[in-house]
C-alpha cells in the first residue's frame, strides 16, 4: 500500500522545490511596492472629487477588483501574443500582480485617508500648508497607522496568491513542486510540502507586520 506522504521524497526535493522562492517573493514584493505607487495615486484621485479623475480610476479599480488573477495572468500571458506582444513571463507576472493589487490597496489607501479626522485638514489649511505638504506631512503619518494591518492582510495574500504564475510556466516554489510531483507520481507529499512552506512564509510575514504595528503605536 502507497504511504499518504513520502518523507523520503520530501528531504529529496526539498531545496529544488525551495530554489523557486526568489521568484516567490520577489514578484510578491516587487508587485506590491509597484501597487502601493499606483494604488496611492488610484486614492488621490477617486479623493480628487474632479470628475473626470474619479471616473476612470473607480471604473480601473471596480475592473481589476472584479477579474479573477489568472486571468488577468492569461490575458498578458497567453492573449498578448494573439496581437504580436510577446512578453517573457516573468514581466507577465509583476504586471498583473501590480495591476491587481493597486486596486485593493487604492481602496485601502482611500479609507485610510478618510478615516483621519478632517480638522487635521483644517488645521493644515489654517497654518497655511498647500495640500500637498498637508497630504505629505500630517494626512498620510496618521493614514499609514491605519493602513497597516489591512497592507499586511494584502501582501500575505499576494505571497499566498503568487503561486498562479506556475500556471504561466515562472518557476516558483509551487511549479517545482509540479514538476517534482509529476516526474516521481507523488503530488500529494509535494503539495504538502509546499503548503508547510507557505504556512512559514504567513506566519514570518504576520511576524513582521505585528512588529510595525507596534512601533508605529509607540512613534
């Protein structure tokens, strides 16, 4: 009778599967600091109360919030080279993790704002500071203490997440364990594998965020 798991294999594999976790965080990371930039700008302008800002930034975000990231991946992946844009797929992944998650954070960054109390504008406007500097130097201080646990909830979701771009051949840790399953007939101790791998990276990450949780309160 086939044993449930294979340690044996698991020890085997374990630093080809591992090899993939550059691709890993890197396009996890590397995505989220690119959606922080665009989901910044997304918020100042559905914030902007100018129409013809609002507009397409609510109809940009209600657009990537409604389609599914695969495919989004498949779109840029394997649709592009329908109208001869080849790109390599690991571009593919940071433009579709980037564009999806600007999205979310927008979202974050707006409620954020609009969450600090308004006399702080006021008061800003009071002393005379123009609304860029007010956004810079008192507005988003207080927006980041409040955007914190929601960020950390996105990027341990997009680490988590980052495992689709096996799907458009980027060799992380979960298309090594694809291709370690298929070749020995063991997919479920590869899975395994890779799930305890990805329970490490939530938990670090949680470690992390709860850190700068902290030292925000006391700053």
């Amino acid at each position: 009778m086939k044993q449930f798991i294979d340690l044996q294999l698991i020890r085997d594999s374990f630093s080809f599967v591992i090899s993939g976790l550059p691709y890993t965080l890197g396009i996890s990371f590397a995505s989220f600091l690119l959606g922080l930039i665009l989901g910044f700008f997304l918020a100042l302008m559905r914030l902007s109360g100018k129409k013809w800002l609002t507009l397409p930034s609510t109809i940009y975000i209600s657009l990537m919030r409604g389609v599914p990231m695969i495919v989004v991946l498949f779109v840029l992946y394997f649709g592009l080279p329908y109208y001869g844009i080849q790109l390599p797929a690991l571009l593919c992944a940071l433009i579709g993790f980037s564009l999806v998650s600007s999205a979310y954070i927008s979202e974050i960054f707006r409620s954020a704002i609009s969450a600090v109390d308004k006399g702080q504008w006021e008061a800003a406007t009071a002393l005379g500071l123009p609304k860029a500097k007010t956004i810079r130097y008192v507005i988003l201080p207080q927006a980041m203490r409040i955007a914190i646990p929601p960020l950390g909830n996105v990027i341990i979701d997009m680490v988590k997440s980052s495992s689709l771009v096996a799907m458009i051949t980027v060799p992380d840790i979960f298309q090594n364990a694809k291709i370690v399953g298929g070749s020995k007939w063991d997919y479920m101790s590869m899975y395994i594998l890779v799930a305890l791998i990805y329970w490490v990276l939530t938990i670090l990450l949680e470690q992390g965020q709860a850190l700068l949780e902290r030292r925000l309160r006391l700053g």
